[in-house]
C-alpha cells in the first residue's frame, strides 16, 4: 500500500507541476483550459464511447478522464491515494447527504435520486479514521445528468447559506467520488485521472491551477484542490 500511494503521490506533484507549467505559458489566470490528468494505478483511460457509464461524456474533458468497470474496480482506484476498507452497499450506508434529501426516507427513494442524478451503483468505505464521515463513491450512468443535479443542490444550499463553495467531488469518464481524508490524500486524487467538480457561481481556482469547462454550463473541471 505504502509503494502504492508513494506512486500515486509522485503521479499527483507531475500532474500538477504540468499543469502549472501550462498555467505560466499560457500567461493568464485560472479559467484557462489544461491538460486533463491521465488515469494511474487502476481505472482505465477515457474512451469517450457511450453505452457504458459515460453518457453525456463523449467529447468533453470528462471523455479523457479515467473510468471504473464498477464499485469494485472503484474501490481499488480509491485505494491508492487514501484508506478504503469495510466496503458497504448498503442503502442505509450509501445515503449521503451531498446526494439524498435530508429524510428517514431517502434510503426508500434513491431509486428515484439515483434516476435524476444519474447513478448507476453506489458504495462507501471508511478511511483512516473510522469515526468520521465514510468516502462517497458513486459510478455514474450519466455524468450530465450528475452534474446538472450536483449544481441544482450547490445553489439551493448556498441560497439557503448552507452550501460550500470549495471543490470537494472528484470525478472520471463515469464516476463521482467525495473522500473524507487529509487535504494531501485529495489531492494525490488528481493521480488517479480525475479532475475537481464545482458548480458554485463565481468560482475561481487559483491563478497557478487550471479548469476546463464541464459538459453542464456553470460547472468547471479544475485541478484545484482546496485546502
């Protein structure tokens, strides 16, 4: 493991040492388009073709991007960067508050969250810590369809003045993934062939990051990682 995530720590200081030198060249601020990260330990690279989880991808930024057979490939992805252990699929333990309505029932209705937002199959697991929050990993069936959901609940939860601004859900070609780990483990994310999604309005990455547009309109891939 420790071989593994040293790897994966290398891949991540390339990927963003690359993708700061694009930001240098090209001379401007965050905003600008970038090189998406390839994927690395486990994951496959983008083919773009739908059908197969990655509906609504094909030909966007999200095409490039790695993309998991299923949970289980999912959870040996994850496993490189941060702790993945007692896997669960239950629907009690695949609820997750960024996703389901804040109800008794929103185990009862994820068939129907899980219709709008485009998911295919869920899973958490627990990192390091076992107390705190389990990692949120979804494979997605539609990425469109995912992300115009995750910017619809970002602006009802800032409306409300509950929402958070930072990037905080990483996605592939057909997969979303949130992670309760330390600030490094998100970033050794970007490794793995993925890139920060944010919808929030107004949103601006650092000047030395990149972001690409999404395929929903107001929504950034970028390869910051807050901290």
């Amino acid at each position: 493991m420790r071989t593994k995530q040293a790897v994966a720590a290398a891949a991540a200081l390339l990927a963003l040492m690359g993708a700061s030198s694009c930001a240098d060249d090209a001379g401007s601020s965050g905003g600008q388009s970038g090189p998406v990260p390839a994927a690395k330990n486990g994951g496959q690279a983008g083919g773009g073709s739908d059908g197969d989880g990655t509906a609504g991808a094909s030909g966007g930024a999200e095409a490039q991007l790695a993309k998991v057979a299923g949970t289980d490939e999912l959870i040996r992805l994850i496993s490189n960067v941060t702790t993945c252990t007692s896997a669960s699929t239950n629907p009690k333990d695949t609820t997750f508050s960024d996703v389901d309505a804040a109800s008794e029932d929103a185990a009862a209705d994820m068939a129907k969250t899980n219709a709008e937002w485009g998911i295919k199959e869920r899973v958490t697991c627990d990192g390091r810590d076992a107390s705190a929050n389990g990692h949120e990993l979804l494979v997605v069936s539609d990425m469109a369809r995912f992300e115009a959901a995750f910017k619809a609940r970002q602006a009802a939860k800032l409306a409300a003045g509950e929402g958070d601004t930072r990037t905080r859900w990483f996605i592939g070609q057909n997969f979303a993934a949130r992670i309760f780990a330390t600030d490094s483990d998100e970033r050794e994310m970007l490794s793995l062939g993925t890139l920060g999604l944010n919808c929030a309005p107004h949103y601006a990455a650092t000047p030395q990051s990149t972001t690409q547009p999404a395929i929903v309109k107001g929504c950034i891939l970028t390869n910051y990682v807050d901290a």
